[in-house]
C-alpha cells in the first residue's frame, strides 16, 4: 500500500493492514493539513544529584528545636493550660456554614512534628545545583507544556484515525460472523439459499454491502455448491 492514498481512500482490508508507522505518517499528514505543530514529547530530563538532607528538627507551635525533649516538653506545657478549647464544625446537609456550632476539641491542640531540611552551609553549598535543577525542570515543563497543548488539538484527528480502524476490525468481526451463521443455515435448509437467507434475516439485521460481499465470498459459494 502506498503511503500517498488519501486515508478517506483506504479499503477496511488496507485500514487492518496499516503497521503503527503507517498510523503515524497520517496522523502527522492530518496533524500538517490542519495546521498543528508535530512536536516529539520531551524526554523526562537527567537532573543534577542533589545530597540528602542533613539535619533533623522538631517542629512544635511554629518553632523548631535540635532537641526532641525540649518540644516534646513545650507540646506538653501547651496541651496542659488548655482546658477548654473547642472546635467550630457545621453540618453540611442541615443548614451549611452559615449555621455553625461548637464542640468540645478532644485530644492534644499541639504536636510535635519531624523536620528534615538542610544546615545553612549545605544549602549555600549546593544552591547552583538546586538553580541548575530549576532551569532544567522550567525548560521541560514548557516543552510538555506544548507537546500538550498540540496533542489535545489533535485529538479529533487521532480519534479519527482509530477510530475508522477500529470499525473496520468491527465490520471484518461482523463479516466473519454472519458468513459462519450463514453456513449452518445452509446446512439446515440442505442447501437452499431461500430458506437459509430467510433463517438468516429473522435472526439478523444485516446491511446490503454485507450481504453482497458474503454473497460474493469464495467461502459462500463454495458452501453452496457442496450440496
């Protein structure tokens, strides 16, 4: 088959016999006739490796200690004055937000949280990495960016495409399966085709160019004149 037959040109047998890269060239033809960009997606970029993070705090009340005992003991001093604190919730089916009510808050207002970041030398250490990085990853991002951009306004033309093949595998599906059941009323009727088509056609809604081509078939009329 060659490559310059318009696609709208393509019999089901040359739809079921196109190779994936025949699939691509009209993809990109459609994609060229209709003005859209035939952008390749950017390969997911190789960043610079970054250290782990080197140092440990625990978070308590918006403030961060080296030392796990000393915010464990201020979570505890907190959670202790508290006695009376309540949390402010509403019921979305009965009345929503305008209608809020108040219940008493159960367990610690505050926690004690682990933090992992990096010491200030580290970070100033590998901060042209971490710019490094960032440039890279803008860069791509604006790439995928377009490549989106120009995959979904192409998405009709791909649905197309599929789509015309998929219902030629459809119809080819169909074809075979009428032609089997067409055989075994031939074998019922002894071979009178009257009476076979009409077993046929109260069972089944076929289309005349189906018809004709089973007609036409080497398979029918073989099956034909066995009897």
């Amino acid at each position: 088959m060659e490559f310059q037959k318009p696609f709208e040109q393509l019999t089901d047998k040359e739809l079921l016999e196109l190779t994936q890269d025949q699939i691509d060239w009209y993809i990109k033809l459609k994609k060229a006739e209709a003005g859209i960009r035939i952008v390749v997606c950017p390969e997911t970029p190789e960043y610079r490796q970054i250290p782990d993070k080197d140092f440990t705090l625990y978070e308590v009340c918006g403030y961060h200690f080296e030392d796990r005992e000393t915010a464990e003991e201020i979570a505890r001093a907190v959670n202790g004055k508290i006695t009376k604190a309540y949390k402010v919730d509403y019921d979305y089916y009965r009345g929503g937000s305008d209608h809020k009510y108040a219940k008493p808050y159960e367990g610690n207002l505050v926690d004690v949280n682990i933090v992992t970041v990096y010491k200030k030398e580290t970070y100033f250490g590998i901060k042209d990495i971490l710019i490094s990085n960032k440039k890279i990853e803008d860069a791509y991002k604006d790439l995928k960016n377009e490549y989106d951009q120009q995959e979904e306004a192409s998405s009709e033309i791909v649905e197309k495409i599929y789509g015309a093949i998929i219902g030629a595998r459809e119809r080819k599906q169909q074809y075979e399966e009428y032609l089997t059941r067409i055989q075994e009323y031939l074998r019922l009727s002894n071979g009178d085709t009257t009476v076979a088509w009409n077993f046929f056609e109260k069972a089944y809604t076929i289309e005349p160019t189906v018809k004709n081509r089973i007609l036409e078939s080497e398979e029918y009329i073989n099956a034909v004149a066995g009897y």
